[in-house]
C-alpha cells in the first residue's frame, strides 16, 4: 500500500507538472537564447560533480560559452535543487529539465516513468559510486539497544520508498531473514524528516543515502547498524537526460559530460578544497563530505558506464517491480554511452577498465591544511592520532571487512594479535570477534591509547 501510494503521488505530480510544462521545452528561451536546465541534488553528496562542485566551478558554462561563440547562441544554464530523484523525475518527464542526477533506484523509476509518459530518458554518465554497496547505510539511535537487523522485526524504519537506501534496507532485511513488508513498519520519508523522526524516536532506525549517514554519526545522534557494503552489490549515482533534448542539442549533452569530467579530475587533484567547496554550498560539514568525496572516500568518481554497475542495475528491477514502482525496465536500452564515448574519444576503453583506487589504512585531516595524510595501518594512523589529538580535525580509517571509510572516534574497535581492527558497525566487530578467540572489543579510548603504547 505505501508503494502504490508513493507511486500515485508521483503519477499526480507528473500530471500537474505535465499540464504546466505543455507545449514549453526545458531548453526553449528568448530570440539567440537556449536555457539548458539542470536538476540535481546539492545534498546528495556522491552527485557532485553533476551538480554542486559542477555548478561551483562553472565548468558547463565555460563549455556552452565557447559552444555559442561557435554558434552564434546564447547559452544559459539553470540549476534547480531537490533533496531527491524522485521530483528531478516528474519535472524531467513534464519537460522541465533537460539534465538531472540521481541514484540507481530512481534512475530505473526515472527510465520507467519517461516510457511510459512518452518522454524516454537516457543514462548517459556515472558521478560516484561504491563496488560493494557502501554508499547506503542503516543508523539507529546513539543509545539504542538494537544491535542487528533482525533486532528491527516489529519496529518503525525510516527510508525514502523508491531510493537507492530502500533497496539496500529491503535486501539486507531479505538476507537477515525478515520480510521488508510484514516483519517492519517502514516510513516513506524525507530524509531530513527522518532524521528528525530518528531524533524524536518515532523512528527506531533510518535507511539512507550519502550524506545522511555519515552526518549523523559525526554529530553523535546515530550510530550504525548496517553497512550497505556487506551487500557486496554496486550502488551509484548517475547522470540521466531527455532523449529528445539529447537528439536535438547532442553538443550540449557532451559540453556537459566533458565539464562533468573536468569536475572529477579537480575534485581528484584537489579532495580537501573541493569538500570544503562543497561543505559551503550545502552547509554540510567539510568533515562529512570528504568522508565520501575524499582521496579514500566511500565514493569513487569516475563519469564511465562500467558492466558491473550496469549488472547491478539490471539486479535493482526486480526488486522496484516487486514493490509495484516499477513494471519493467529495458535497462540496455536506457543506457547510452555515445556521447560520453565522444567526449573521452580513444581513452574510453581504458578508462572504462579502470578500477577505484586500492584502499589503505585510512586518512587524517589536520586543522588548517588542503591536504590530508595517508596511513599504511590504521593501527599506524591512531598512534598518530593519540600524539597529536588537538591538531586533528578529522580521522577516517577503513572497515576491516568491508574497507567502507567511517570516522576513527565513530567506529567499533577490536583488538586481535595482528593489531587494531576498525568496524563500522557494532554487529560485524561481534562477528570477527567471535570468530577469532583472544580479540576483543575495545573503546576508542582505549584503542588510542593500546596504538600509542605499540612499539
């Protein structure tokens, strides 16, 4: 029932959106002038090179400038702001946006719902993304005696029904042995809303996306309960466009994906400016935001289409047409890389082939500097930390099953022969120690203290 209603909303939206949107393309606009609209979500951290630090460097508008010196046209570009996929949708498939970004699950619902409208959409780029699943996380509350999926059987679960942190809570919950629909009460919310609904404790936990997660954990009112990495399937963001406004203005679609590129090489040169950027335009902590965007951030950003996140996405149908958000989707046909293809020209393949960056031992921010510091362990990292705590801004080491990065002062410490062991999640430390006799849980504390005293 709360997907068929999820879905009339929608079908409202877009049917209002369509009425005012009629006979007015996205990209019409006066005498020598062409609006390309841009949807995207400021807030949903892994799209920025879509979106925020896009729109922060003006590298698009740098691009259709010297398109319409060429051309003889004005090029304008505006940008509109949305906490989720789901309007970027309705407003795409009404004809107001001509470019938007969002997650794979909305992806597909944005797939669907310009087929079945009569208004086709086309994938056409990736922004961030995460090979094991990383990218969608569940939290409860700091004090909350919840210790495992199977511990939300009979509670109320926050999520946004239709996103990509739905599906990774509806999958975790299958492999836990829980229905998603009868063994939770699950609440179709904003995130923001369920963040407050978390707060409040009207919520028992919340499932979402970058950056929600990780904000709360860092401003102490979660903590986590699931890793959507444990998952080991691919999450990501991409960037989907009209089809018709692609076979109109083609040009200005690989304009933006060359400029889309030219954002992630400044966001690879320069991690810490472009998190700081990014924090000030979304008011989002810098500390919060190079979790994910960072050298050793949860995200990868790389603009190519690879297989495996394609067979992921194909992966993702059943589950959307399961929860009635979706009929089907002819994924192969959604997916269009010409244009990209253009734009990196013989390098496509090899960048294609290419993987994330090897992970190591985590990263340390200090107070004051663009740059961060690399540790080989993250037993290496802490005796660091412990020596020089007032100058340390921020800490993020990797989970040691996982390899998703969480904050060093937020993760669950273990203690084994071969050193310190950080976890994510309080569940998968109770794993490993239960699997390996003689290791131990440990505060963080404690832990700072045993890296400091380590010869």
């Amino acid at each position: 029932m709360r997907s068929k209603a999820f879905g009339a909303l929608l079908g409202a939206a877009l049917l209002a959106l369509t009425a005012a949107g009629c006979g007015s393309p996205a990209s019409a606009g006066g005498s020598g002038t062409v609006t390309v609209t841009v949807g995207y979500q400021s807030r949903t951290i892994n799209t920025v090179t879509a979106g925020t630090l896009l729109r922060s460097l003006g590298y698009f508008e740098d691009e259709l400038r010297s398109r319409g010196e060429r051309d003889g046209i004005t090029y304008e570009v505006k940008w509109q702001d949305y906490a989720t996929g789901a309007p970027i949708t309705a407003q795409m498939t009404a004809g107001k946006i001509d470019i938007g970004s969002m997650g794979d699950f909305p992806l597909l619902i944005n797939a669907a719902r310009g087929k079945q409208l009569n208004r086709p959409t086309r994938l056409v780029s990736v922004t961030g993304y995460n090979l094991a699943g990383g990218l969608n996380t569940v939290v409860t509350a700091p004090d909350s005696e919840l210790g495992s999926l199977a511990d939300l059987r009979g509670r109320k679960v926050s999520t946004s029904i239709g996103s990509a942190a739905d599906g990774t809570l509806v999958r975790a919950l299958q492999q836990a042995g829980l229905d998603p629909e009868k063994d939770i009460r699950k609440l179709n919310q904003q995130p923001a809303v369920g963040a407050s609904a978390l707060q409040a404790g009207s919520a028992d936990a919340l499932s979402q996306f970058v950056a929600w997660p990780g904000l709360l954990a860092f401003q102490g009112r979660a903590k986590a309960l699931y890793d959507g990495a444990e998952l080991k399937l691919p999450t990501f963001h991409g960037v989907t466009v009209g089809q018709d406004f692609a076979q109109r203005r083609p040009g200005v679609v690989e304009d933006f994906l060359r400029a889309q590129g030219r954002a992630t090489d400044y966001l690879h040169r320069h991690p810490v400016p472009a998190s700081e950027s990014v924090a000030k335009a979304t008011g989002l902590p810098a500390e919060v935001v190079h979790l994910y965007n960072g050298a050793q951030g949860i995200a990868t950003f790389d603009t190519t289409l690879k297989p495996a996140l394609i067979a992921a996405l194909k992966k993702d149908v059943p589950v959307l047409r399961s929860a009635k958000l979706v009929d089907d989707v002819d994924v192969d046909a959604f997916v269009d890389d010409r244009y990209l293809r253009r734009v990196y020209g013989s390098g496509y393949a090899k960048a294609l082939a290419a993987g994330p960056p090897a992970r190591r031992g985590g990263e340390v921010w200090l107070r004051g500097e663009d740059t961060t510091t690399a540790y080989p362990t993250p037993t290496a990292l802490l005796r660091y930390v412990a020596a020089h705590r007032d100058a340390v801004r921020a800490a993020y080491v990797p989970d040691a099953s996982t390899g998703t990065l969480w904050f060093a002062d937020r993760a669950v410490w273990v203690s084994d022969g071969a050193g310190l062991r950080p976890f994510v999640t309080g569940s998968a430390a109770r794993t490993y120690v239960s699997a390996h006799p003689g290791a131990r849980t440990l505060p963080y504390a404690a832990a700072l203290d045993k890296a400091r005293s380590a010869s």
